[in-house]
C-alpha cells in the first residue's frame, strides 16, 4: 500500500485481478469485500493449497488489512448413503 490507500473498490479488484490473473492461482470465483482495514475472502478453491495461496497472496498483496479466508474446499469424499428423493 502506499501512502494515500487507495478506495476499498479499486483494493478489491486488484486483489481480484491478482487471484485470477497474475499469480499461479487463477481462480476466477473468489469474491473479495474490502472494509476499512479487513478484508473478506469467500467462494470455492478446488484445494486446500489453492485456499491457503490465495490467502498467501493476498496478505502479501495488502499487508496493512486483516485477512480474513473464508474461502471454501469442496468435500470429494463419495456419498455414504443413497439419496432421498
């Protein structure tokens, strides 16, 4: 960040821009909400090293808000039961 921060919607479509296009992540779902000081992170990665870089990054991208992930990993484990219809 540099002296003067920038809008919290041009913070979120940097950090946006940086998950989907300028890092190894490219992850096109994530949502990110800048408030004040914290960020909120939330949508689908397809592992838990893909949360946890897209975490990563975004710390590094802005390192004077909070970070909060709550960036979902869909469960791939089969069914235990048949299903109600």
């Amino acid at each position: 960040m540099t002296a003067h921060p920038e809008p919290a919607e041009y913070l979120a479509e940097h950090l946006r821009n940086a998950i989907a296009e300028g890092s190894d992540i490219h992850e096109q779902g994530i949502v990110v909400h800048v408030t004040g000081d914290r960020v909120l992170l939330t949508g689908s990665a397809p592992s838990e090293a893909q949360r946890d870089a897209i975490g990563t990054l975004v710390r590094r991208e802005a390192p004077d808000h909070h970070v909060v992930n709550e960036v979902t990993v869909p469960s791939t484990d089969p069914p235990t039961g048949a299903e109600q219809l």
